[in-house]
C-alpha cells in the first residue's frame, strides 16, 4: 500500500468511521431518532421562551376583538395579577418542558454512545481472545485490569455526560424560579398595591377591564362590547389608539402610553334628554382627578373639553344607543393627554398635555383611578340627586359657565354671545345680543 502524501490521506474519512460501526448505529436507529427530536424540542423551546409573555402580551392583555385567541381565551377580562401568574406560569411550563427535553437528548446520545462502544469493544475482545495463546498469556492480566477500568470509565461518562447536565438543567430550573418569583414579588406587590384599592376606591367601576395594547377606537369596543350585553361598569383601557375619534366624525390623536384612551359602558336609568349629562360626569371627574394629581389650573369648556392654560388636554365623546324614550345603553370615551412631551404640529396652537404644562409626568394609573373614583361619585349624586348638584358644580369649575363671551357653532347656526350657565339637561344657555336667552344642545363652544 502507497505511504499516504498528505494528512488527510493518512486519516480515516467520517464516512469511513461511521461505515465501520453503521451496523451498530443503525441498531439504535429509534434512540437516535428520539434523542434527535429532544435535542430539536429542547433548541425550539429555548427559542420559544419569551413567547408565552408576548403572547400574553399581544393577545391576552391586548386582545383583539374578532382575533382568533378571542374565541379560545376569554381572558381579557382578567386583573393583572391573574395576567402575571399566568405568564409566569407558561414559563415555568415551557422551562420544564425544555429541562425534560435537554435530559432526553444528553441521556439518549449518551446511551447510544455507551451502547454502540460497548458493542466494538466486546467484538474486539472476542477478536483478541482468537489470538494466538504467547499473546494472550502476556496480554491476559492487563486485560481483565483494562475491561474493570474501562466499565468504571464508562460509569463516568455517563454520570458525566448525563447526570451533570440533569444536574445543571435542575440549577437552571431552580434559578429561573427564583427568578420569576422576585420579579413577580416586585411584579406582584405593585399589583397587589394598586388592584384592590383600585376596586375599592372605584366601586362598580372597572370590575370588568378590557386592556387593549392597540385599537382603533375604545369606543368602538365599548360599543360592540355593549351591544353584546357587556355589564354596566366595564372599562375599556388602550394604549394606543389607530383610529381615535372626536366628535362629528372628528379624530382624536391617540399617542402610544403617552395619554389615557378609555371608555366606559353605562346602563343608566336616564331618560334619553338626559344622556348629556353624563358627558358632564366625565367632564367634572377628569377635572378633579387631573387637580389632584397635578394642581394645574384646569377649566372646563362646554361640553366636553378640558382646559389648562387656554389649551385642550383632554376630550369626552358620549355615544349612546336608546330605544323609545329610554337609553339602552350609553359609552362614555375619555381621552386625556398626560405624558406627552410634544404635539403634533396641526394641534401645537390648541392642544397641550398635562407634561407640557406641569413639567413633571404623571402616574397615568394613578389618574384612572382618580377619575374613576370621581365619575363614581357624580355618576351616584346624578342618579340620587338628580341634575342640579352636577350643574352647580360646573358653575364653580368652569369659567365657562357664566358671563363669558363666546361664539357658538352649532350645527344650523353660529352666532355670539355670552354664557347664561346651564339648564337641567345640562344645555348651555347663551345670552344673544339681542338679549334672548337661547339653550345650546350641541356644538363648539369658542371664546371670543
Ligand atoms: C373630543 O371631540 O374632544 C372627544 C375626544 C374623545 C377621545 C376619546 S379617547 C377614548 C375614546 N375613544 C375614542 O375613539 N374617542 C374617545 P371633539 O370635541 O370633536 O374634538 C376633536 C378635535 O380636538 C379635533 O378635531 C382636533 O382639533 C382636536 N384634537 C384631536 N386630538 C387631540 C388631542 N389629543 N388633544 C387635544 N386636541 C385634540
């Protein structure tokens, strides 16, 4: 045989090895397979490990009305604690499942391993017994001694090769725990903190919470959420909007958890004229809970705009669905700018947030609650007390209400005048020039 030229000339070719011992490979063919397709799950699921939180992200706390985890999980409703066990849970799941999978493959490749060289060594023995006897009386000795230290190194590969690595997978396991558990005792007090009083302080408000990452328009999931029988006292909350909306087909600009972009679903007993005054609710409940969180100035322009420093911060669209005389039920959206740091340049003249003209952010969580907490006092004085308390009030808040001289754009008209407070269905009376006192049902209300 020709003396081999080059390096790998002189090696044995992978294939060649592996033709050498392909009949006791292909013995093990299902353990390979097997240990093949946990070593596969095991890279899938590390690959899928921060999934179960992007999907309790996108689609449980953001879920999307008509998206196909709505059919499966009616979960959006859920508190975020139960939100962040769950998540916290199909971690552990899927960490688990990666462990199992890990010692799977370790031990399978292992076994194969053990197996296929026990399987060569024992054929070499035999092989070696079949030498001629001068060699075996020189080679008997070493060999028994050879076979006790090959079995106890095989022992060692295999504690090594299988039970370290499900040691350290049990480490790994243990660790992520402890992991999730401080992040969830974080998580969790914060939680703990805020839901309950949250409840508490806001009453038949926000039992049910529809969390929405990005929607078109809460009041648009309000509405169809309504319309399907949704209770009295659900919230609707987003982040973002894609499509918020103002009045009259007007738009509302609806920055990512810069603002607060919520709706509420009323069933109240109010007869249909009355409906208005809900938008007052919401107006004197922002109000209040604006003031205090921030101490800013704040003025409410009729009917649905608050003010500070002549510039709107935040919006109220009350939609309702009646039938005869009676409302059926009623949406009322909020839209505040809190945390944003500019706006746009076509709303820049008429438009701040509560960031610009207080120069500190503020806790967003804090004013829902506020705001809740105050819609549920109003909304209990107008069912109680009727509509005079809620108008007075306005009288102290608004500096619209009295005296003030503005011009009216109402649908058929536009005419000036001067502010003559409200009426009990919450219509803003204007004194004419002429000096007839006409009621304002609807339309944008300017100073002059
Ligand atoms: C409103 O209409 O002020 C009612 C806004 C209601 C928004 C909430 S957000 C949650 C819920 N879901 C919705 O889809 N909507 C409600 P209106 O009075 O028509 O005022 C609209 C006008 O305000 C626009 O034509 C702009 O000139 C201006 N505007 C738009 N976005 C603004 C913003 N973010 N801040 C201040 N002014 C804005």
């Amino acid at each position: 045989m020709a003396r081999p030229q080059t390096l790998q000339q002189s090696l044995p070719g992978l294939l060649r090895v592996v033709g050498r011992f392909r009949f006791y490979i292909f013995k093990e063919l299902p353990l390979i397979a097997g240990s093949l397709l946990a070593l596969f799950a095991g890279i899938g699921l590390r690959l899928l490990e921060p999934w179960p939180l992007q999907i309790v992200i996108d689609h449980v706390i953001g879920l999307e009305p008509g998206g196909w985890l709505a059919g499966l999980l009616p979960l959006d409703a859920l508190d975020p604690v139960a939100l962040l066990t769950l998540s916290a849970l199909s971690l552990v799941v899927i960490a688990g499942l990666r462990a199992l999978a890990d010692y799977g493959h370790t031990v399978g490749f292992a076994l194969i391993g053990n197996r296929v060289t026990t399987q060569v060594r024992n054929k070499l023995y035999r092989h070696l017994q079949l030498l001629s006897l001068s060699f075996h009386t020189q080679a008997r000795g070493g060999d028994l001694v050879v076979r006790v230290i090959g079995d106890v190194n095989m022992l060692r590969d295999v504690a090594v090769t299988a039970l370290l690595p499900l040691i350290a997978n049990m480490l790994i396991l243990v660790g992520m725990l402890a992991f999730m558990f401080w992040l969830q005792w974080e998580l969790a007090l914060v939680a703990m903190a805020t839901v309950p009083l949250f409840w508490l302080l806001t009453l038949r408000f926000s039992r049910r919470i529809h969390h929405f990452f990005r929607i078109d328009s809460t009041n648009n999931v309000a509405l169809a959420l309504a319309a399907d029988g949704e209770p009295h006292g659900a919230l609707v909350l987003a982040e973002e909007q894609t499509a918020g909306r103002g009045r009259l087909g007007r738009s509302w600009y609806s920055e990512k958890a810069s603002g607060i972009y919520l709706s509420l679903i009323l069933r109240p007993q109010l007869a249909v004229q009355q409906a208005p005054l809900l938008t007052l609710v919401a107006g004197l409940a922002a109000r209040d809970a604006v003031v205090e969180a921030t101490g800013l100035a704040v003025d409410i322009r009729w009917p649905n705009d608050l003010l500070v420093n002549g510039k709107k911060f935040c919006g109220i669209l009350t939609e309702m669905q009646a039938e005869a005389d009676r409302v059926r039920h009623v949406v009322v959206g909020i839209g505040v700018n809190v945390n944003h740091t500019r706006i746009p340049a076509e709303l820049e003249s008429i438009a701040t947030s509560l960031q610009l003209a207080g120069g500190r952010p503020c806790s967003r969580l804090e004013l829902v609650a506020g705001l809740l907490r105050a819609f549920d006092g109003y909304y209990n004085s107008l069912l109680n007390d009727g509509a005079a308390p809620l108008i007075a009030r306005f009288g102290e808040v608004s500096s619209y209400a009295q005296g003030k001289r503005v011009r009216v754009t109402a649908p058929r008209e536009e005419f000036i005048g001067t502010t003559a407070g409200l009426d009990s269905m919450g219509c803003l009376l204007i004194r004419r020039d002429d000096g007839e006192v006409v009621p304002v049902l609807a339309g944008d209300i300017r100073e002059t």
